[in-house]
C-alpha cells in the first residue's frame, strides 16, 4: 500500500518507485482522502524530474537565503528592507511559480505604495536573485523578465550655504555634527554610519573607508579638511570611548534620514530633501569652488568620470576657454 502510518507522527505517508528509485514522503495531513491526492501529485511530479530531467521546485525562501549568504554586505538595512518586502508576497511560492505576471503585479503594487523610482530597485533585487538562480545555481532552466520604469531623473537636490546653515539650527546636536561631516567629506550615509575611530588619522588629515562599506566595493581614503577635523573633534569629545564615530544614547547609529532630520528639513524650509542630498551639495560646492570633475571623482569614490558629469552644468567656466576659441578663430 502506498498510503501508510508511521510512529511518532499524526500524518499519512507515501511511498512508491520511480525508475527504480524509491521516493517516500510525508503528506503533511492527517485525512487519507487528501494524503492519496498528495500521493498522485508527488508521483507524477517525481516521474517528470527522473524521467524528463525537470528541475524540482525551489523554493523562493531559499533562493533569497543564499543570494543573501553569498553578499559580502549582507547587513545592508536597505537590501533587507527590499528583502523583506518581497518575502511578504513571496514566500509561499517557488522560483518557477514566479511569472511575468507575478512580476508586473510586484512592480506595479510598489510604484502605487512609494514610487517608480522605488519599485526598480525592488526590482532590480528580484531580477538579480532570479538571474543567479538560472545562470549560477541553474535550479531552473528560464526566467521571466523583470521590466524597469526608468523615470527620468531630475537635477540633483543640492543646499546654499545659507539653507545648510538654516538647516544645521534646526537640527539636535548628534545630526547636527552628523550632516556638517556630511557636507565636509561628501561620505554616503551608510560609508559615515560605519565610520570608527580606528579609521580616522587626525595628525595625517585622513579616514579610511574599507571596500566593503563602500558602494563600488573600493576602499576610498578621505582627506580631511579644518572644517571635518574640528567636526570630528566635536564628535569624539561627545563620545570619548566609543568605537563608532556617530553615537546616540551610547549606540551606533545606523540611520541619519530619521524623524528628527525630517522634521528639521521641514522646519528650515528646504525640503524636499533626503540626507542623501548631503553628498550633492558636498558635490556641488566643490565644482562651483573650482574643483575639477577628475578630482570629485576620486573624492566621492565614483566608479566612472561619467556619474559626476551630472555636476559639469554647476561650473561651465572651465569650459570658457575653449568656447573663446571659436571667436578667436572667427576674428583671424
């Protein structure tokens, strides 16, 4: 009989042979009518993968656990957040169960719930587990393709001085000295959250931020101007035996884009503004100060000349020379 009990559980098992291989399984239910359905189900499913070669199904949970375990960041707060929401609607299904359909349902519930901009990078997770699923582990054989909104980017949100000053008085102490920093090394909020004493030289004017903190993955050294040194002094006289330079309460703090930086972007008056457009206006008060976009480049730690090109429009006056050359030839 192919339906059978086994001691030390409730529920029916199954057992039957497939091109001389014995499968048994457990049906999962205490009611014979539904363990016999389970049976022929698992039966048929089992002659497809032996006889036919099909992949058997693999589940979405263990797809984003092994994606996840083969990150070296795997603590990123803003992957696990993306993680997070796509095991909600998910984690009941297996990869091959994930159809176009499914995907543009995703997509389009998250462009509902924040915006375009935000469901591409959901996307962009999705995509790049079900790629590592066919290409790498080859547990199935296609994937559908993940479609992207690509809205049209607009000018990056970058402050006067005047409006980061503004900001700097609304704004508690521990963010205060946080966004001053901001605005000194140009760091992206996660590279500073991770900063440790460690990694700062005050007598060489230099931190150092490992490859793994890092977006490009490169370690970046940051040269430390008077303003980031005297705002790194301020900070350590905060917190003199801390090994994070940004503390609040004696913790580490992971986040800066918080309620009270909100609510301090509101009571300034400068919003929109999200305490990733500290890295633009680091960016554009250095091109409009005359630094070179090759200089701002190995500052920021960008990966190409061509993502600080978006900063070229803010200092046309390096230019100048070579526009005068026309007229010069024009008067010959």
């Amino acid at each position: 009989m192919s339906i059978y009990r086994r001691r030390n559980t409730p529920h029916w098992w199954c057992r039957f042979q497939i091109a001389n291989r014995e499968v048994r399984l457990s049906t999962g239910t205490r009611n014979k009518t539904q363990a016999k359905e389970f049976e022929a189900a698992a039966r048929a499913r089992a002659w497809r993968q032996i006889r036919l070669g099909e992949r058997p199904p693999f589940p979405w949970t263990a797809a984003r656990k092994r994606w996840l375990g083969e990150r070296r960041r795997r603590d990123d707060p803003s992957v696990l957040t993306i993680l997070n929401w796509l095991d909600k609607h998910l984690k009941a299904r297996t990869v091959q169960e994930i159809t176009r359909e499914v995907v543009d349902e995703l997509r389009a519930l998250k462009a509902e719930e924040a915006s375009e901009a935000t469901a591409d990078r959901h996307m962009e997770r999705l995509r790049a587990i079900l790629r590592k699923c066919r290409d790498d582990w080859q547990v199935v054989d296609s994937i559908p393709k993940v479609p992207m909104y690509r809205p049209r980017q607009g000018e990056p949100r970058w402050l006067t001085r005047r409006e980061f000053a503004r900001l700097c008085r609304k704004l508690p102490r521990h963010l205060r000295l946080a966004a001053r920093l901001a605005a000194e090394t140009g760091l992206r909020m996660r590279s500073q959250a991770r900063l440790t004493w460690d990694r700062v030289d005050f007598e060489a004017r230099r931190a150092w931020v490992p490859g793994y903190h890092m977006k490009a993955g490169k370690p970046l050294g940051v040269p430390l101007s008077s303003r980031a040194l005297r705002t790194l002094r301020a900070l350590r006289a905060t917190s003199p035996t801390a090994r994070f330079v940004h503390t609040w309460r004696g913790k580490p703090i992971d986040d800066f884009n918080t309620k009270a930086f909100k609510d301090a972007v509101t009571a300034a008056a400068v919003a929109p503004l999200r305490w990733h457009d500290l890295r633009h206006t680091w960016a554009s008060w250095h091109v409009r100060s005359g630094t070179s976009l090759h200089e701002l480049m190995q500052l920021g730690g960008w990966a190409s000349y061509a993502m600080v090109l978006k900063y070229a429009h803010l200092a046309p006056d390096h230019l100048a020379d070579a526009a005068e050359r026309l007229s010069r030839r024009a008067a010959q």
